[in-house]
C-alpha cells in the first residue's frame, strides 16, 4: 500500500529530537528488516545521527536488531504498545465482528480506518481467505484522496469541514488513476455522499480496486470507514452490487451499535 508523502503537523517548542526518534521508528515500521544503508536513504539524517537513534530505540526495546544480517525490526515493547492501543479503542471493538462478516460475504480483504491528521489510519484488518490479496500492514496511514477510506470519509463530512481539509492537503499523484484536479475530486465526493460508498480505480495502488463506506456516530458525523479490496484480476468476476450492497448494510450496522 502506498504510503502518504505529506503530513501537515502542528509545530511544538522542543519536539525536534523527538520527531527524529519517530521518524526513524516509523522508516523501519514501513520497511521490512531496514538496514542503516536503508535508513539514511529513508531519512535525511547523517549516518551518525541514525546510529545513535537506532542504539537509543533499541535500548528501550522498541527496536531489535538482527545482528548477523545487520537490519533492524519493531520491538516486542512497541508491539505490546500497539495492541493495548488496538484494544482499547471501542470502533475497532465494536466493529471486529461486523467487518469479518463482510470479509466472509466478500470473500476479500477488508480493511478498518480511521482519521489521523490528514490522513487515514489501518486499526483492523482481516485477509481475504484467497492466495492473491492486498498488502497492507494494520497501523499503515494511507492518503484521503486517492484511498476509498479517504474518499468515504472526506464525502461524509460536512461541505465546510471537507473544503477545509482539501484546502490543506496535496492531491499527489499515487498512480496514474489517481485524482488531483480539486474540482474533479470535489465532484467524485458529491457522487460518494449520494450513493452512499467510495471506489478505488487502482488510484492509490495499481491492480487494486476498492469499495469504502463511513461509519457514522449518533450526530451523524464519520468517525471511521470500512474499505473492502479486490485484485484487478478478479474484478471483473465479482457481483459489484453484492459488494456495494453489502459494505453499505456493514457500516450502517456499525452506526447504529455506537
């Protein structure tokens, strides 16, 4: 899955350091076994500098090395972390169940997300039983508008808060499907909010195609979205109506149990 390229964030007196240890952290999150090599090519940090923040992260166990290859992955202690973060959030609590539905009916990945920033967050994720399927990692932080997570949560937001958010984040070109005209995206937002679900042309990864719907609380305000992905290959085979049908009746279930 293609990862966002921009983050807009608040500037905080005294936070340097600290974004340098979250970077790093997040560069070896995003890669498999990164190896220093990999890191200065994944952060604009000197070799040092890496050094000594991989040695501080290690040393607090959220970061194991693999001393004979020379790569670094998460430590158990991030590990634990994140799924005390998982439990603890009532979305995916409540919604676990209702999603693996989905992925029995579908017979596809299905993905949970959430807003982070200006972005969508991965907090669940259940694989399609087939060989051939998405690769996606729970934690990942996908784009707005070329994910359907992105689009289904950006289309049920109300027309002042949305024209906000896309006054802020940049239209990158993930693939060549992706949308980056403003007016385009706009319309494709209005098409989403009246038929009730967002799709995914391959415009956040090529051979991928996705349906997303929003998770609605009680004043009506998205607070989460349910995506299920499909492989190019096996589109054109799939009851597309099923599928609609289906992740629209999923989130408002959801809905109606928060």
């Amino acid at each position: 899955m293609s990862q966002a390229t921009h983050r807009t964030k608040p500037h905080v007196q005294g936070t340097a350091s600290f974004s340098k240890f979250m970077n790093v952290l997040q560069a070896i999150a995003d890669s498999s076994d990164a190896d220093i090599a990999q890191l200065c090519k994944m952060v604009p940090y000197p070799r040092p500098t890496i050094y000594r923040l991989v040695s501080a992260l290690i040393a607090e166990d959220l970061v194991v090395e693999d001393k004979d290859r020379g790569t670094f992955k998460l430590g158990t202690r991030l590990i634990s972390l994140a799924m005390r973060a998982r439990e603890g959030h009532d979305l995916s609590s409540i919604a676990h169940r209702h999603i693996a539905e989905l992925r029995d009916i579908t017979g596809e990945t299905v993905h949970l997300a959430v807003p982070s920033g200006l972005e969508m967050a991965y907090i669940d994720k259940l694989e399609s039983p087939q060989t051939v399927r998405m690769v996606s990692r729970i934690g990942t932080r996908v784009t707005l508008h070329s994910t359907s997570v992105g689009k289904a949560y950006l289309a049920a937001l109300d027309s002042a808060v949305r024209d906000d958010i896309l006054s802020r984040i940049q239209l990158i070109r993930q693939t060549k499907h992706s949308i980056t005209d403003p007016e385009r995206l706009k319309a494709e937002l209005d098409e989403t909010r009246r038929r009730g679900f967002s799709i995914d042309q391959e415009e956040n990864e090529l051979d991928i195609h996705c349906f997303g719907a929003a998770i609605l609380d009680r004043d009506g305000q998205p607070v989460g979205c349910v995506s299920v992905s499909v492989p190019k290959y096996r589109y054109a085979a799939i009851d597309t109506s099923l599928f609609q049908n289906a992740i629209r009746e999923t989130v408002n279930t959801i809905s109606e149990s928060l």
